[in-house]
C-alpha cells in the first residue's frame, strides 16, 4: 500500500449547530446531521465543542489560504533568511500533508 492519503470529500459549509436537550447537533447548508455532541460534561461543553466542529470548513479554508501565502512568500524569494525560509518550508510541508487529503481537487 501507498503512504497517499486517499482525497475525503466533506459536506460543503457552511455548518451550523442545532439544541437539542442533551446535544448539538452540527448540520450542512442542507440541515443533514454531520456530527452530534453531547452534553456529557455540561451545556457550555457540548455548545463549545459543538461550534468547533461546525467552524471545521472555515478552519480549512484558513488553513489552505494561510498555507498559499506562505508558499507564494517562499515563491517569490520573499523570506530569504536562511533559518526562516527552512521553517516555513518545513512548515508548509507539515501543513500540506494534513490538508490535501481534506481539501477537494481545485479547491486549494
């Protein structure tokens, strides 16, 4: 077997979180449950954790902008300081690692 990640299609964002007694719900633009949190360790938890995963698309998104800036900064020789070049190198390697397998084709 390859060490290729296979690309994940996610539910297109925005997410938005639903109350329900015990839970929260984390629905798609389309009100299909994509995870459910629950209140194990109080309201303010289960809301907290629950708005984490519906910020989960914008956080990707972030991440592949913040990820693009840095690599278009190494492109055109901005950051030249020997030091600096090889840790945002090292660190836009470590990010494209995690973000290709989540990001759909032609989206980055």
């Amino acid at each position: 077997m390859s060490g290729k990640r296979k690309r994940l299609e996610h539910t297109a964002g925005p997410w938005h979180v639903e109350a329900n007694p015990w839970s929260r719900n984390v629905s798609g633009p389309d009100h299909v449950s994509i995870a459910l949190a629950f209140d194990y360790h109080g309201q303010e938890a289960g809301e907290a954790n629950a708005r984490l995963i519906a910020a989960a698309p914008d956080l990707l998104k972030m991440a592949n902008r913040i990820s693009a800036i840095l690599q278009a900064l190494l492109d055109h020789e901005i950051i030249r300081v020997g030091n600096w070049r090889d840790t945002v190198q090292r660190e836009v390697l470590f990010v494209e690692k995690y973000l290709s397998p989540l990001t759909p084709k032609g989206k980055r």
